[in-house]
C-alpha cells in the first residue's frame, strides 16, 4: 500500500508543484496520475522512489515512511519505466534487463537467463537479447524497458508517461500488452499521463488533477464519466465532447456505438437487440 499523507513540493524559486496531496493506493491496484503540464503528476510520482523528496508531508509504504529507507535501495525495489525508455545505449538488451539483479547480487548468468524470461513475457522474442538499443523500434524499447522494470520482481511499478514517444499504433499495443501484464502480476501500479483514454484503458482508478496536485476527482473511469464532480473535470475529460456522447442504433441487425455526430465507434456484444425504435 502506498499513502501520500498531506504532502507538497515547492521547488527552488519558490514554485509550487504540489500543494497538501493525501491519497492511498492499496495493493494490487492501477492508479493513473491524469493531468496537464503542472499537474503535479510527476512530482508525486517521484516523491515514491525519492526521485524527489516532500517540502512536507510523508510518503509511506506498506507503513514505512520513505523517507527513512537508503534511497538507493529505495529505488533498486521499485520499477521505474520512462518514457523514451531510459535504457543504457552501450549495454545490449540483456544486460539492461539485469542490471538491477546483478546489482542485488544475483548472479550474472542467473540475471541474464531471467531477462530472455522476461522478454517473452512482455511480448518479445528472446534473440533480441544481444541487440543493443539502437538496434530496435520504439515500441521494442519501450518493451524492454518495462522488462527492466519488472527484473527485480518489485512490489510497485512506477510509469512515467511510458508510451508518450511512439505513435498511436504501437501505443495501443504497449496498453493492451501492459494491461495483460497487470492481470498476470497484479503489481501496484502509478501511472502518469496526460491522455484521458490512455488513463482510462489502463488504470482500475483514475486521479483526475488540477494545478498543484489539486485532486479534482478520484474513481474508476466508469464513475468519473457517468459523473464528472465538477466543470474543471468535465472539459478535462472531454464529456461534453460530441465524441463521448454516444447512442446505439440498430444497423444490418446490429447494435452499433456512434457518436453525437454519427460516426460509428464500434458494436456492442452481448446485448439484447434494439428494435428500430430502439427499443429491447
């Protein structure tokens, strides 16, 4: 369980990035940081591994204020993805992946056959564990830096806008590929990001933030749709756009999404049919 307890960050020159933020993300779980450029989202997720320490407040996990644990250690127990991946351009794919085993002392030969493991688990073929990083794509990188991540089996993943530098395409890959992970592994899981639908794809809950860290709302991606809390929430996350403002009609037998301006989204499955009145 991680809890951030009434915490804030003003950074040198007196900027305010987080102002009196608590929240308790419980094991298990997917929470989604979702804000614009001064949200504060990054911030509070750096305030995990120490990346950044409060002005104020705490920060526990399981308990324990982090602030009282080594940071280096801190940081070795806590998977941290990038978004441009972060990998070490002179190390092949292998060594990247086991550089947090070997520096908990895992044995070389051990680290490395549990990367070519963990390659396969996110998605990728073993043989591109003696490629260097220049050698792959974007969306292969990214893989391999989630890969990382997960080398030393930590209890919380961190993901800094992890997919924000690949196009739309492998982006929705790297989602579905990360949302069947978090259903095999089921780590607790901070996610930051500035894409409502990326945040509400991913995450189980959703921290919807304003300036400051300021929490606007705070719930599964199914009750801040059906119930924006306030204005500031409901131009965030596009409600009052014509493309979240759906109907079903009946179409050659089926039901079918469409938007406010009649562009088909998709079919629903499993649903009664709708007569042409759209009645069931």
């Amino acid at each position: 369980m991680i809890e951030f307890r009434s915490v804030s960050k003003t950074y040198p020159g007196g900027v305010v990035a987080v102002r009196d933020f608590s929240l308790t993300i419980h094991s298990g779980r997917s929470v989604a940081f979702l804000g614009s450029s001064g949200s504060g989202k990054t911030t509070l997720l750096r305030m995990v591994n120490r990346m950044v320490d409060p002005t104020s407040g705490t920060v526990l996990i399981e308990g324990d204020d982090v602030l009282t644990r080594n940071a280096v250690e801190l940081r070795r127990s806590i998977g941290y993805v990038l978004q441009a991946g972060g990998l070490m351009p002179h190390r092949t794919v292998a060594d990247n992946i086991a550089t947090v085993p070997i520096l908990n002392g895992i044995p070389r030969r051990q680290a490395r056959a549990t990367a070519c493991e963990l390659l396969e688990r996110v998605g990728l073929d073993p043989a591109l564990a003696q490629r260097y990083p220049f050698e792959l794509s974007g969306g292969q990188q990214q893989r391999v830096g989630v890969a990382r991540a997960l080398a030393g089996d930590p209890k919380i993943l961190l993901m800094d806008e992890p997919f924000g530098a690949v196009d739309p395409i492998v982006r929705r890959e790297l989602q579905d590929e990360l949302i069947r992970l978090q259903d095999e592994i089921g780590k607790t899981m901070i996610f930051v990001t500035h894409d409502v639908d990326e945040a509400f794809r991913v995450a189980d809950e959703v921290v919807v933030l304003q300036e400051g860290g300021q929490i606007a709302q705070y719930g599964t991606p199914e009750e801040i749709v059906a119930s924006p809390a306030n204005e500031f929430v409901e131009k965030f996350i596009g409600a009052c756009q014509s493309e979240r403002q759906l109907e079903i009609k009946l179409l050659n037998g089926r039901n079918v999404v469409l938007d406010a301006a009649g562009t088909p989204l998709g079919v629903v499955k499993g649903a009664p049919t709708l007569d042409r009145q759209g009645a069931l």
